[in-house]
C-alpha cells in the first residue's frame, strides 16, 4: 500500500482526539510534548547526518537534508502551487498553499489540533538541528489562506535540492510519530496512555487496514533517535 503525509496526520491527530477528549489542558500539553519531542528527534538526527557528512548545521544543509519527499497522493491532490518562495535573502521566505497535515486534520474536525501541532513541529524540527538557528511561522493555513515561514539568515540562492540518498520511505515516518507520541503519553498517562496506544492503532487499523498497523507494529524495535536504522533501503 501506498503510505502518505494524510496517514502520519492521522496517527497525531487521533493522539490528539484522545487527550483533548480524556484530559483536557493535561491532555493537550501531553500532545504539545510529544510534538516537540518528536520534531526534535527529526531534527537531531539531520544533524547528525550532517557532522557525519562534515556540513555545517545552516539551513541550506537543514534543507539538503529533509527526511522526506510529498506522496504521490499528495501532489496529484494538488490544483494549484503547494508553496512559493517569497525572498532567499538575507532570510527565506515562503508562502504554503496546500498542506495535507491542514487537509487530513480538517476532515477530522481538529482544526484546534492542527493550531497546536503546527505551533510546535517545525521550530522543534530546526531547533533539534541547530538551536542557533531561527525560524518563526507568522500564518498558518488552519486560520489563514496560506502558510507564512521565516527562515532568519538563511542567505540562500536558491532552495538546495535534496540529498535523496537520506530520503526516507513515509511508512518509517508513521512508525516513528505513533512510537514517540505512544512513549511520551505512556510516560506521563502511564497505564492509561498504554491504553491509549492502543486505541490509536485501533483507530489507525479501522482507518486503513491490518497491513498499515502490522506495518508499524514492525518498527518496534527501532531506535528513531539515531541515524543506524535510517539509511535508505
């Protein structure tokens, strides 16, 4: 099957269906942390891939190195520009016209989830790579027309394309947000959120089938803060 952008929002956002729902603010700090955690795990393993290859932690290698490509899903959705560059310098500017993370939280009624989860997934994602670096997102599509994202001093000529040998598969990239969102809510819920796990993989298999959760169920054992497991296959 075919793994996408919509079916990792999904993961997050029935995280966020639960918490808002049994725990109210406790709930929706639990889902901000998780967020950060797991965009700051994104982040640290960019720049690990980094110092590995000896490039500086700047944007231009931030962007070089971008863990994942859109879903052909996605693109073919698309009737008009997904984004536009605005300025490259001396800061990156870009304008998003289309995200399906907005889309897929938008058809389940968690536009407030969204506001919460796009508040903390890309600054965590820069600040896991190099916490020098500044990045501030001035709109979002859940309560604008478009995306406004600041990238201070990138100093850039163009967008560097990417380096697609570090390019992940997206199915990695739903293990790796249900895992990390399942151990920060087991920390603080404990057996409560262990149940909670569970009735996200519930919703997940309800969703889009036994093969999608066998699916992440295979990644159990791995350690998505490092970059061993994480070289294309």
């Amino acid at each position: 099957m075919e793994y996408t952008e919509f079916q990792h929002a999904f993961i997050s956002g029935s995280f966020y269906k639960r918490l808002r729902d049994g725990y109210g603010e406790k709930g929706l700090a639990v889902f901000a942390l998780a967020t950060q955690r797991y965009a700051e795990q994104r982040g640290s393993r960019m720049a690990q891939k980094a110092i590995k290859l000896g490039l500086p932690l700047t944007f231009e290698t931030y962007f070089s190195l971008g863990e994942w490509n859109h879903s052909e899903s996605f693109l073919k959705s698309l009737t008009g520009e997904q984004s536009k560059a605005v300025l490259f310098s001396p800061d990156y500017c870009v304008n998003v016209f289309a995200c399906p993370w907005h889309l897929q939280y938008k058809a389940m009624g968690l536009i407030d989830g969204a506001i919460l989860y796009c508040k903390n997934i890309d600054e965590s994602i820069v600040r896991g790579f190099n916490p020098s670096l500044i990045f501030n997102v001035h709109e979002t599509l859940h309560e604008s027309d478009k995306c406004v994202m600041e990238f201070k001093d990138a100093n850039l000529e163009k967008l560097p394309g990417k380096l697609q040998e570090w390019v992940k598969r997206l199915d990695y990239h739903c293990a790796h947000v249900f895992y990390t969102f399942s151990d920060i809510t087991k920390s603080i819920l404990e057996a409560e959120g262990d149940e909670m796990s569970e009735a996200v993989l519930a919703d997940c298999s309800k969703e889009y089938g036994k093969e999608f959760t066998d699916m992440i169920l295979s990644y159990k054992d791995t350690n998505f803060n490092v970059i061993s497991h994480f070289n294309s296959t």
